[in-house]
C-alpha cells in the first residue's frame, strides 16, 4: 500500500480541509458500497473530534410543481379542445397526485460521537475505554486499568 500528496491542480477548490481520493484495486469493489465506506469511516475516525463527510445518495419524494403560467394554458386547450374523454382526465390527475423520487446526494457526517475525554465520566462504558485503549495503543488485549478525570488549566 502506498499513497502520494499532491496539490490540487484545479487550484484550492475546497476552502478549507483535506480531500482524500482512493484509487481501488480491482478485487476491492467491497469497498465501493457506501456502508462499507461509511463503517471505514466510523472504525477509524471513532476518537477525533474533527468532523467527516462521507457524501451520500438519497431519493427524496418531491411533489409535481407546475408554474401557474402552465396552468393558465392547460385551461385555454381545454377550452378549445373539448374531445378529451373523462378517463384520460383521471389518468393525468392520477399521474400528477403521485408523488417523483429525485436522486439527491448530501454530505452526511460520519463521526458523530463525542470525543471520549469530552463527555462525563458516567455516559463512558468499559467497552468505550477499552476500544479506545486499543485504538491509541494498538494493542489487542484490555488495559489493565483506566481513570478518567477533568483538568482545567490557567
């Protein structure tokens, strides 16, 4: 595994942050699926504080609009063309009372969780100060013993 840092050639596009962009082998299609991405994601980013996006696709229900200028000249062909069959008028109704799926893609945060050292000493599991001893230590096995504690410094 290897990996390279090279500036942006579109120029600072982002403001702000870093990009990374992965180039898979193609035996890791697993690793395309937007849960496997997103587990990734939580695995690793579990004890930072810093804020990750992973951008998501949705489909969102959205309401046929019809501007009131469409309207007006619906009516006026009506008017004028008076061989329209009520079944026809019912299939459009139907047609229009159904709601269209819109593909929308947003950014959805992936660690979500406060940082361990942040919260109270009774909202931390064992388990949480374990994984995070692991984490930091890349040790398999369980600490020995913890405590947790709040400073204030000057």
């Amino acid at each position: 595994a290897s990996f390279t840092v090279v500036d942006d050639p579109r120029g600072n596009t982002l403001g702000r942050g870093s990009r990374v962009t992965l180039h898979l082998k193609e035996d890791a299609h697993d690793y395309l699926s937007e849960d496997k991405l997103k587990e990734s994601a939580k695995k690793y980013s579990q004890f930072i504080q810093f804020p990750i996006y992973v951008k998501v696709k949705k489909e969102v229900d959205v309401e046929a609009e019809e501007d009131d200028d469409d309207d007006d000249k619906e009516d006026e062909e009506e008017k004028k063309d008076d061989v329209e069959t009520k079944d026809e008028e019912e299939k459009e109704q139907e047609e229009e009372k159904k709601p269209k799926k819109k593909t929308v893609f947003e950014w959805e945060q992936v660690n979500t969780q406060k940082a361990i050292w942040l919260r109270a000493k009774e909202d931390v599991t064992e388990e949480e100060y374990n994984e995070f001893y692991k984490s930091i230590s890349k040790d398999y096995l369980d600490p020995l013993a913890y405590t947790h504690f709040n400073a204030e410094g000057e």
